[in-house]
C-alpha cells in the first residue's frame, strides 16, 4: 500500500486546514503523526477503519478531526484553531490490521506518506 499526503501550507494562527493521506488500498488503521525541528515524531490523531473509532494526542483534541473516506481509501485530517505550535511536517500512516493498544505508537504502523509541511505564522 501506498500513500500520499497532502494539503499542507503557510497559514496564521488561527486558522484551517485539511490534510488528507490517499491510500492505494485499504488499509484497517490508520494515523497522522508529526515532526517539527528538535522534537521527535509526535502522534497527532487515530481512526480504526472498522468501527471508525477515533484518538487524539491531547494537544490537539477539540482542535483537530480525523475521518475517512472508504470508497476513496482516503483518511483526512481537518486542523481547525492552528497554533505556532502546530507547525511541523505532518506524515500519514497505516497498518494492514486493526491496532489496539499502540495506535499511538509509530512503530505499529506498517506504511508512511511522504509528509506534508504546516507553517502557523503568528
């Protein structure tokens, strides 16, 4: 499986985007992760295909909304009152099963995206 992200860009504090990971196949879960200059690889949001449960790192719950698409094998990630602090290159991923305990963890996840770059400007 492959996948391709997108809908990254330069946006002020405050703001939207949408992000979205085009998957070649279907997968059973998938996640958005990210990785801004000095930190590590943050887990950012969750969905179980199957069911369709969602998880959020704290730092952006009520903030960002993670969904799918199953007829386009497209996850989407809608990002809504951007901070400075959002900005890093935000990768997708997924796995051929439904993960449970360690959706958070990245090293669950069996195929990444390209990554696509989020600027908040203050």
């Amino acid at each position: 499986v492959q996948l391709q992200a997108y809908g990254g860009g330069l946006v002020q504090a405050g703001g939207s985007l949408r992000l979205s990971c085009a998957a070649s196949g279907r997968t059973f879960s998938s996640g958005w992760f990210r990785l801004a200059p000095g930190k590590e690889r943050e887990f950012v949001a969750a969905i179980r295909w199957s069911g369709g449960r969602t998880y959020y790192a704290d730092s952006v719950k009520g903030r960002f909304t993670i969904s799918l698409d199953k007829a386009k094998t497209t996850v989407y990630l809608q990002t809504n009152s951007l901070k400075p602090e959002d900005t890093a290159v935000y990768y997708c991923a997924a796995a051929p099963h439904a993960i449970l305990s360690t959706i958070r963890v990245p090293s669950s996840y069996y195929y990444w995206g390209q990554g696509t770059q989020v600027t908040v400007s203050s």
